[in-house]
C-alpha cells in the first residue's frame, strides 16, 4: 500500500500503542499541525471515524480539515471498521503487516519539572501493560513522542470536549483490569470537575497512579483565546476567569483527606522517584506535579 498511512483521531476512545504495536498517528490537536499532517493527501479513507474538523473555529480559518481536492470515502462506520480495514488491507497489500514500533524509551531527565521532562519520566518508567489514561491537556502534548516505544500500553482519552472524565475513567479501567496498572494523567482545572472519584479508588483499593498536572491555570483557554483572536492582550477579567490559584488548591490534602497518599514534586528526579514507588505498591497513589504554565 505504497504511500498510505494510518491516523487516528485526535480524541480516540481506546488505543492501543508502545513497542510492538502498529504505530498509529494521532491526528493533532491543534487545526495548523492536523492540516501539515493531512498536506498532499488525494484520499481520505474514514473506518469509524467521521471527516476531521478542527476542535475551534478560527475566525478566518477553514473548519474543515480535508485539504482541497481530497476525496473522501466512508469505508466503514464504528460497527465493523476493524474487519473493514483488514479486508482493505488484504485486498491491496496482501501479505503485508503493518509497521510496528521498535522498543525504546527516553534518557531520565534531571533538573526543572516541565510537562516535556515529566513526559520523559513517565516513557522512561512506564510498566508493562499499563492503561493510560490521559486528561493531561495542556500538559500531555510531549506525550505521544516521549512513550511511543515504552512497552505496549493502552491510551484512553476523552472523545468529546467535556472534562473531568479522568479519574472517573481511571476508576472504571482499574476495576475493569485489576492487574494492570492505571496511570491516570490529569490536570487540575478537569481534576477539580470529578475529584470525588480519588475515594472509590480508596475505598476499593484500586492500582491507580494520579499525577496531577499542577498548573493552577484552564491553560488551554488562555491559549485559544489568544488563537482565536480576541485581542493579543486579553483584560484583567478575562485572565482572572482562566486562573486557579486563587486560592492555590492544595491536591496533596484533598487526595489524603479522601484516603490517597500524596506527595508533591518539583523536579524531575522527585518525579521519577514518586512514579517509581507508586508503581511498586498496591493501592491509589496521588503525585501533584507542579508544572509550568505553557502561557508562561
Ligand atoms: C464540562 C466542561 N466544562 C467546561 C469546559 C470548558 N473547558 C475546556 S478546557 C477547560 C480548562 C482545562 O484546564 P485544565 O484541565 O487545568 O488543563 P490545562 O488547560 O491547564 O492543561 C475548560 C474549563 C469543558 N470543556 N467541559
């Protein structure tokens, strides 16, 4: 199949990635990078996926992401796209496997914790068979890059736009898997929607690892409303709507008043340490990662 590739959607309900497993590109999030990815295409094939949009809409800018002159074909709907796509594949290409991704992963970092070092953290450290779950937003967008050859994993993300589904969908995978471990990537403004979740992963002594991306910031409505064009320099009011830290949430007390053990961390190498004895011992574990802001 000379020249095809294989992308999935920005918000994919499962996928499962890591060394070993076919590399599936995500479609980017943001409309200018998903547009450079789809560049040249002459046809789009959909298999349980709809046409792409952008998430926003810029004024000025196209919504739609089929570059022009591109056709697109409906292969499949959700129901029956695996069989599908194999069938397609078999037609096309018989004999052919897909790619797979070789094993690798990043060097530890040392020094400053940023969402970039603390992505190469958890690629370094990522255990066999995890299930990720990531709400990290603004925080996750190293992610992909950084755990691309850590040992095969399952990615769960929202597929919508409505946040706080992490840690409801972390307590449900590790019930739903028991033995394998949950990693759930969260930052604080979806946090704060369905924190309550932190005690049923107490109470049912689930194998879930929060780390909670402490930005004190919606960082990525800052960013848009600057990308959408509502002024290069947004008022006191508007910032002062996208700001949590006042007051500062302190997340190592509100995981340990609903029976998680916390602990905060300010550099790559407490990071690691906090992952690694997270992993090793039964039971929820919460790391609040102070992070920087991507805004500054
Ligand atoms: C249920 C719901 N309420 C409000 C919003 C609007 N919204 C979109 S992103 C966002 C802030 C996300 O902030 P945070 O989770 O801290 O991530 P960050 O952008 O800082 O990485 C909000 C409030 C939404 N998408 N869903």
């Amino acid at each position: 199949m000379t020249g095809a590739r294989l992308l999935c959607e920005t918000f994919p309900a499962r996928l499962e990635r890591g060394a070993g497993v076919p590399a599936i590109e995500r479609l980017a999030y943001f409309a200018e990078a998903a547009t450079a990815q789809l560049e040249g295409a002459k046809h789009l094939v959909l298999a349980g996926a709809k046409s792409p949009v952008s998430f926003f809409a810029y004024p000025g800018m196209p919504s739609d992401l089929v570059p022009g002159g591109c056709e697109v074909h409906v292969l499949a709907r959700h129901d029956g796209a695996a069989a599908a796509l194999r069938a397609l594949a078999d037609e096309v290409a018989p004999g052919t496997e897909a790619a797979v991704a070789a094993a690798s992963r990043p060097e530890l970092p040392r020094g400053a914790l940023t969402s970039a070092s603390a992505a190469q953290v958890i690629g370094a450290l990522l255990p066999e068979r995890a299930i990720i779950v990531d709400e990290a937003n603004t925080s996750g967008l190293l992610l992909p890059q950084a755990t691309a050859g850590s040992p095969a994993h399952d990615v769960l993300t929202l597929t919508g736009g409505a946040i706080g589904y992490g840690i409801p969908a972390a307590t449900g995978a590790a019930v739903a898997a028991p033995d394998r471990p949950v990693l759930c990537l969260e930052s604080d403004g979806s946090a704060m929607y369905t924190i309550s979740g932190l005690w049923t992963q107490a109470r049912e002594n689930l194998n879930v690892t929060t780390v909670l991306y402490d930005n004190n910031a919606y960082d990525i409505l800052r960013i848009e409303l600057q990308r959408v064009g509502a002024g290069s320099t947004p008022g006191p009011k508007a910032l002062d709507l996208l700001d949590l830290s006042r007051p500062a949430m302190d997340f190592v007390k509100i995981a340990e008043g609903m029976g998680v053990p916390a602990r905060r961390v300010g550099t790559a190498e407490e990071f690691a340490d906090a992952l690694r004895a997270a992993f090793s011992q039964d039971g929820p574990h919460l790391i609040d990662a102070a992070v920087p802001s991507l805004m500054g």
